[in-house]
C-alpha cells in the first residue's frame, strides 16, 4: 500500500500572481537554484499561456539516508520529477531512478480571503519487499521539507519581484 503524501501551503498572495510565476521561466531557474538540493536542475521547462510542463532532477543525498536505504542505494536517490500546471491545478509524477519507486499526485492553487493556497494530494509508492515503506518514509520526509522550502521561496519571489 502506498504512503500519502499531503501538502498543503498558504500564501499571502493571490492565485493569479502564483500561477504568474509557474508561468515565468526564471522563477523555475532561481527556484530550483535556491532551494532544489545538491546537484538539482532544471532538465525542460515548456511554457504555452496557461499550460506549463517543468521536468527537473534532484537528489536525496546518502548522508541523509538511513541505514537500510543506502544498502541499497549507496549513492543516494535521484529523482527526476515533472510538474504539469494548466488553470487553477495541475499534476507531479516523479520515480527514483534505478529504484521501483514513484510519486503522482495532483497540484491546485486557490484563492482564500487573503491569498492563496497550495495543496499537494499525492502517494508515494515503492515495491521493495522489506524496505518500501521505509523508502516511502525516506521520500515523504524529503518531500515534505522541499515543498515548505518551495512555498517560501514562491512567497519571497513574488514579494521580491
């Protein structure tokens, strides 16, 4: 069974402004730069009006891996992951390469009263016996922590630019 993985962000500005920047190549470029981990980049980013499709690689170092996982993968995790945004929602698929491991889900932005919010409702899915959830685990955590250092740093862009 696969582990949840639900997100969910608030931002002091609108929906509008936030789908502004997923519509804006730099803001892709100085995020991924900012907050994308060790060895993180950008692979494609395709931009048309309202429809964005960005396909990125990070990287979950071993040092911060259990003991179980590295056994495994000694060198790490890497995670080549695509966000797709069209309109107020969008999609995140995302594996771990030479691993049986995957993440989908959906992605919305909606207005609230005074700003907006970013909701995350996905599974992480990892079929190794003995060790998945303990991958799943691993990868929520990681995945967690990025999408809060994400949302900031989209709220700090915005604010800036």
């Amino acid at each position: 069974m696969a582990t949840p993985l639900a997100f969910t962000a608030h931002s002091t500005h609108s929906m509008a402004a936030v789908r502004a920047a997923f519509a804006n190549e730099q803001y892709w470029k100085d995020r991924i730069e900012a907050v994308g981990g060790p060895n993180a980049r950008i692979d494609a980013i395709s931009i048309d009006g309202d429809n964005v499709r960005v396909d990125m690689t990070q990287t979950i170092p071993a040092s911060e891996l259990p003991a179980q996982i590295t056994a495994i993968k000694p060198e790490g995790l890497v995670i080549p992951r695509t966000e797709t945004w069209h309109g107020q929602g969008g999609t995140v698929e995302a594996h771990v390469d030479g691993a049986p491991a995957n993440v989908n889900g959906t992605l919305t932005v909606t207005d609230t009263g005074n700003g907006s919010t970013f909701v995350v409702d996905a599974s992480i899915d990892v079929k190794i016996p003995l060790f998945g959830k303990k991958i799943e685990a691993a990868i929520q955590q990681h995945l967690t922590e990025l999408l809060e250092r994400e949302a900031e740093f989209t709220d700090n862009w915005l604010s800036s630019h």
